[in-house]
C-alpha cells in the first residue's frame, strides 16, 4: 500500500498554496482522500498516483512560433559612416537645388 500524502507536502510538490491546492480537490481536478470523521471533521490526504496523474494531465509542450520570413520593422540595422555622409551630401544638393538663386554681379 502507497503512503497517503499531506496536503502541505502535495502543496510543495505542484509549488502551490494549500488554497489553490484545497480548490483544484473541490472542482475535481485531484482527487482525494477524506480520512477525517465524514463530512463534519474532513481531513484530506493524496495518493502519490493522483498527483502524478494531474501533472501528466496539465503538462503541455508549446511548438515553437514560426519566425516571419522579413526582419520585423524593430530589427536593429546599423549605419555606416559612408552612409551619413552620403545622406548629407544629397541633402544639402537638395537644398541647394530648391533653394531660390538670386541675381548674380
């Protein structure tokens, strides 16, 4: 015969509070145990199996996100200095270009 489990040890193995522990026994989701005096004195205890079986259950495996085929628009693209200095100079031919001429002497 397999031990029966307290409730603070099953809370430590799942890592939760003996209250969400107390809730996942009432809506059914790990069964227990009552080892008390009925329903006037209950005093729940685990199987080791039941446990198992609830972590078995709540396991899941997420697959990975397929990657975009385009770099997201966040992607870091580092400039050179060739490339601000080209930038600058188309800009001020623009300029000048726009730029009203006056009347020469």
């Amino acid at each position: 015969m397999e031990n029966l489990l307290t409730p603070s040890q099953v809370s430590a193995i799942l890592a939760i509070s003996s209250r969400q522990l107390r809730d996942l026994a009432d809506s059914g989701e790990i069964a227990f145990v009552n080892v008390g005096q009925g329903e006037c004195r209950p005093s729940r205890r685990y199987k080791p199996k039941d446990i198992e079986d609830f972590i078995a259950r709540r396991t899941t495996i997420l697959s990975p996100r397929p990657r975009p085929a385009t770099p997201s628009p966040r992607a870091k693209r580092y400039v050179t200095i060739s490339e601000v200095l080209e930038r600058r100079i188309e800009e001020r031919r623009r300029l000048k270009e726009a730029a009203p001429r006056g009347k020469r002497r």
